[in-house]
C-alpha cells in the first residue's frame, strides 16, 4: 500500500527553476565578470575614477550602434553598414548649417540616419535583396560620401556648446552613459512589452510563419531597419560631439565590434534569439578589453589581433549554444 503521508518530492520551485534556466545562459556575463577581476589585477589604473570614466564615454556610442545592430539581428538580417553611417551623420551634423546649433545637428544626424535605414529596410524587405549586400553597398556610398564632404578633414562645428552633451555630468556619471543606458531599457521593453517587439521576434524565427500567422513582415522589416537608423545616426551625432569635430574615419570597423558585441551576447545570427541585456553586456566585454590593452601599453596591431580572436571565439561559442539545442531564449 502506498504510504499517503510520505513526504512529497522536492521540486524546485518556479522561480528557482527560472532563475536557474537564467543563470545557465548567462555566460557573457560570467566573462565579463572575469575579466574585471582580470583588469584590477593586471592595472592598478583600471578601477580609478578617471579610467572608468573614460571607459563609459567609450562604450557608449558603439553601445548605442549594437542596439541598433541587435535589432536587425534579430529579424534575421545584418548592417555592416552602421560604421560608415555613423561617420557621415557625424560630420553632417557638424557640417550642415556650419553646425551653429546643436538641435539642429542632432535633427540632420537623426535624419540621415533614418533615410539611409529606411532604404536599407525598403531594399531588404520589397526588393527582396540580402541585407549583406544592401548594407555593403551603403557602407561603400556613405563612406564615400564622408571622403567627398569632408576631403579628408575634420570638420569643425561653430556651436559653441557642440560638445556639451559629450562632456555633461549627472552626479559624476557622463550623460553620455545614461542616454546608452536609458536607450536600451527602452528597447528591451520594445522586444518584451510590446506587440512589435513580438513581431520582431517572429519575424527573425521564420518570415513564412510570421505571414502566415498575419504578422506585416516588410512593414516590421521597414520600420527595424529605420529605428535602427535613426540610433545610428544619432549615435554619429554623440561621437562626433564627443571629439569635438565630424573626423572622416569616424565608426570605423563599428560594424565587426557590434556585430561581434550581438553575437557574444548571446543572439542568433540566424534570427529570433537575443536579449538586449546580452548585448549590453557584449559591448562591456569589448570595451573592458580593449581598454585593459591600452592600460597595458599593448600595440594597436596586437589590439586589433584581440578583437579579431574575440569575433572568432563569439562564432565559436554561439554557433556551439545553438547547435545544442541551446538556451538562447527568444527575450
């Protein structure tokens, strides 16, 4: 006979449960974390007020451009295109109207950067065309348009306070941070909160499921790739206030670092599958990097050799995630 009064089986519970699955697929943020240590062991100039600083000011722009890229992932695409239009909303920007007024070059940065996503995303979804190909072909026109408009020069804005968002402060913290951050809690709502979000989602699953289902899969294509347009453009904006000057190399290789940043934190190059706190993450793990190197005083060439081997070792451990039938959750 069964004994009614044995104690019943220990199940864990399901928060546990969920925070479990959580911690499991948190593996970027394991790395970063790792490498912190790493970084105050190595330099003892890393944890200083100044580095930190610094380091917030140098992730944020290229933070910004991986949200804009993670979107597009998302959906199943890719921009390498974001670099060049990163420097050429940078140098319109302060170009244009002599660059007099700040709102007016965050205006024409925004607009460039919502045109050129708009194209990309009308190419991509009603002409039917590979987003690689669409993006490379724009990253070769913008950045030609950036040599053309600037030959090779700096261009130099008259506003005054040109840099004043760069260089603002709340509480120590650079404002520059907090509109990084502030965008990407936005966009984590969008993909988790909002029907759009889900479409995104869907669409970067399966297009023929996501239209059978009556999901508008070139309207939401459209409208990812102008979003995401309109943050790099704005982004172009922050770098080239953040120098001082719209400089013609401005965003270069932005593309493989957020790309890379996308992939590290835990996307599916595929589609469908990605947090936005995992690119978070990848762009801090980039940028902690990167930063430890020049504390270290190790040679640019090597530097880029860094990067090169962690864009790699990105592939390596996503394509491995997946092929296990990996955790990467659609949120």
């Amino acid at each position: 006979m069964t004994d009614v009064t044995a104690a019943p089986s220990r199940r864990p519970s399901p928060g546990r449960a969920g925070f479990g699955r959580w911690a499991k697929e948190q593996y970027p943020l394991y790395i970063l974390l790792v490498l912190l240590v790493i970084a105050g062991f190595s330099s003892d100039a890393f944890f200083t007020s100044r580095n930190l600083t610094n380091l917030v000011l140098q992730t944020s722009v290229i933070g910004i451009v991986t949200l804009a890229q993670f979107l597009i992932v998302l959906t199943g695409g890719i921009d390498i295109s974001v670099g060049s239009v990163v420097g050429l909303s940078g140098v319109l920007a302060a170009g244009l109207f002599s660059g007099s007024s700040v709102v007016l070059a965050v205006v024409v940065a925004i607009a460039v950067g919502a045109l050129i996503g708009t194209l990309n995303g009308y190419l991509v979804a009603f002409r039917g065309l590979e987003p690689f190909i669409v993006t490379l072909g724009m990253l070769a026109l913008a950045r030609g348009l950036v040599y053309a408009y600037t030959e090779g020069s700096p261009v130099r804005p008259e506003a005054e306070d040109f840099r004043s968002i760069a260089t603002a402060t709340v509480a120590g913290f650079p404002v520059i941070g907090l509109i990084w951050l502030g965008l990407a809690v936005a966009i984590a709502f969008l993909a988790r909160g909002t029907v759009f979000g889900r479409r995104v989602y869907a669409v970067g699953s399966s297009k023929d499921a996501a239209h059978a289902s009556g999901v508008p899969v070139k309207a939401t294509l459209v409208a990812v790739y102008a979003m995401a347009g309109v943050m790099v453009g704005f982004a172009g904006f922050l770098l080239a206030s953040r120098v001082g000057a719209g400089t013609p190399t401005a965003g270069n290789l932005y593309e493989l670092d957020s790309i890379a940043a996308v992939v590290i934190g835990g996307a599916a190059l595929a589609g469908g599958k990605g947090r936005v706190f995992g690119a978070v993450v990848g762009t801090l793990i980039f940028a902690v990097i990167t930063n430890l190197l020049v504390l270290l005083n190790v040679s640019t060439f090597l530097q880029d050799a860094f990067r090169g081997g962690l864009i790699l070792l990105a592939v390596v451990l996503t394509t491995f995630r997946f092929s296990r039938g990996g955790t990467g959750s659609r949120r």
